[in-house]
C-alpha cells in the first residue's frame, strides 16, 4: 500500500533540502517544482544520490566459497556536490536531446513512407492489404499469442488510423473512390510504430530493396533499427527521460564495413552501448546522411553536447550516455572534455 504523504512544494524542497541537496536560488527551485514536477524531476537528481556497497553471491566459482559481485542500494541522502541547480541543468539538456531526436525521427519516418509505398505499390497499390505480397511469417503464420498472423492485428491498427483522420486528403480519397485506399495514401496517416512493423513483415527481397538505399544491404538489420528507433520516439513523445535511458529494444549490429563508423565503436560484447541512447542517435545519422546529406542535424547534435553537464562525481557521464572510447573520437565531441 503506498503510503508516502502529499506534500507542499515548499515541503518537497526542504526535504530534498535536508537529505543534502543544495539550493542556491529557493523561488526558482519552487518555480521549477511547480512547473515541472517533483517526480519528473526526481529522474534527474537519482544520479546525484548515495550509494552503498553490498557483495552478493552470484554463483559457485572459486575453491571454498563462492564468487561475489558488487551491487548497490540507493540511499535517500544526496552526494556530496549535488545541487538542485545540476538536476535542472540535466533536464534542459535532455528536453533539448529529445527535441533534436524528434526532428530525425521525422526525417526518418516521412522517407521510410515513401520507400515502403514506392517498392510495396509496385506490386499492388493495395499491397498492405495482400497475404501473399508479405513475408509468409508476417502474414499467414499464426501467432503464438492470439492464433492470428500479425497481419491481422497491424490490419486493425492501421485502419484504425486511417478511420480517424482529420486529413482532407483522406475524405476527398473516400468520398471520390471509398476503401480500400492506394497504399502510398494510406501510409500518410501511418504513426512510426505501423510502418516499422509493415516494413518487419515484408519480404526479404523488398527489404533489401529498401536497406540497400541506405548502404546497409541486409534488410532485417533495418527492421531490427527500426523497431529500437520506434522506442525512441515512444521515449521523446511521451517527455520521458532520454539520457542514460535503458534501451529495451536493442538494434542489431550491421555486417563488418557496412557502416565503418561502428566497426570499432559498436564492439561486440558491449552490451552496455547496446543499451543506451546515444547508438540509436548514431543510427539517426546514418539513415539521415542518406536521406539528406547536406542535413545540418547531426551538427545541431554536436553543439548540443557542448551543453551536456558532466559530472562524473554526481554519476552524470558519457558512459552512462552510451558513449565509449571509440566514440568521443567523433568530431562531434567537444576536444576540451575529451
């Protein structure tokens, strides 16, 4: 049962306050507190707090006993240095890094319409709609979950979609020609999470179609990107915090010197870049550099992280960013913090 109290917010500030940490503007920091919230804040200042140290077993592994591994438990008391001011600082950052990413993702996703309708409306300008058009695992295979192909779930998704548009280009198709619509009119009123999908369910020949266009030659490498950037976009769209986010859905690694730029920097083995935001930005510019070459974001990008507050004492990081070695050789990071 939760049983933590309401409180004031000049009640939440004293009790940041007397937990270690420092205020040096109170009107700002209650400003803050009432504009953005205690809760959405306290995202930023987890970093700052105390740690400590517990050994726990993890298995049998050494003669006489067992091996050990270093784990730790969160303390509500601050570290020495953190201040309200640093947590604010972290979230205008990730407000700004969400923003930017934002603006990728729609470069992304507008391409990827015309791409999936120009290959898929070749073969039929109802193609979506067509089991045979489709990967047979996508469109005929029953689903362990519902018994149904996926298909048929997308179906209902996308037409749901397409019943509430405001679009008049969609009225004026329905009244002058009625369902179903060609797909390169449908795809208009696609959100991110229904063209991955499509483009996961399509055949492999028509994947790499589209995957070639972007020097990446194996198409599921491209499935596999684009379903990790449909949960960044679900992350940035809903303002949740991006920096050090734990990445559920990891993309897969291209072939050796497809993408040269991640042959050393996308180590096998990291699982730790694999889980951070900052890879799927790099694949942002990938897609983008094919998409628009002359695209001034990934320069955007790079003044952006002049701004970023690292702090290693208050556990605020590159690596906890994502980013490795081989990554802050990228002309993008700023020399002086190298």
């Amino acid at each position: 049962m939760y049983e933590k109290p309401w409180l004031r917010y000049r009640e939440q500030l004293e009790k940041l306050k007397n937990r270690g940490l420092a205020v040096t503007d109170e009107p700002k920091a209650l400003e803050y507190l009432e504009r953005i919230g205690y809760y959405r804040l306290s995202g930023y200042w987890h970093p700052f707090r105390e740690r400590s140290g517990l050994f726990c077993p993890i298995g049998k592994g050494i003669p006489g006993g067992k091996k050990t591994k270093e784990t730790s438990t969160v303390l509500d008391s601050f570290k020495p240095s953190a201040s309200f001011e640093a947590a604010v600082r972290l979230y205008v950052f990730d407000k700004k890094l969400r923003l930017l990413a934002l603006d990728a993702l729609e470069r992304i996703k507008v391409a990827l319409r015309v791409d999936i309708s120009h290959t898929l409306g070749k073969h039929d300008p109802f193609a979506y709609l067509n089991p045979d058009i489709l990967f047979e695992g996508f469109a005929k295979e029953a689903d362990a979950k519902t018994g149904l192909p996926r298909h048929v779930d997308w179906m209902k998704k996308q037409a749901t979609q397409i019943a509430r548009s405001k679009e008049d280009f969609i009225k004026h198709n329905k009244t002058k020609y009625g369902h179903p619509l060609p797909i390169w009119i449908a795809c208009e009123v696609w959100d991110f999470n229904t063209l991955s999908e499509l483009y996961d369910g399509m055949r492999p020949e028509d994947q790499d179609t589209i995957a070639d266009k972007y020097g990446i030659q194996d198409g599921r490498t491209l499935a596999s990107w684009l379903r990790s950037l449909n949960y960044l976009r679900n992350v940035c769209a809903h303002h949740s915090r991006l920096w050090n986010r734990n990445v559920v859905d990891q993309p897969q690694k291209p072939p050796k010197g497809v993408v040269p730029d991640f042959d050393n920097a996308w180590a096998r083995g990291n699982e730790h870049i694999l889980a951070r935001p900052f890879l799927l930005l790099c694949i942002c510019r990938t897609l983008l550099s094919s998409i628009n070459p002359s695209s001034s974001w990934w320069q955007r990008l790079s003044e952006l992280l002049t701004e970023f507050p690292e702090n290693e004492s208050l556990g605020v990081g590159w690596g906890a960013f994502g980013v490795s070695d081989e990554w802050r050789g990228w002309e993008c990071f700023p020399k002086s913090r190298q």
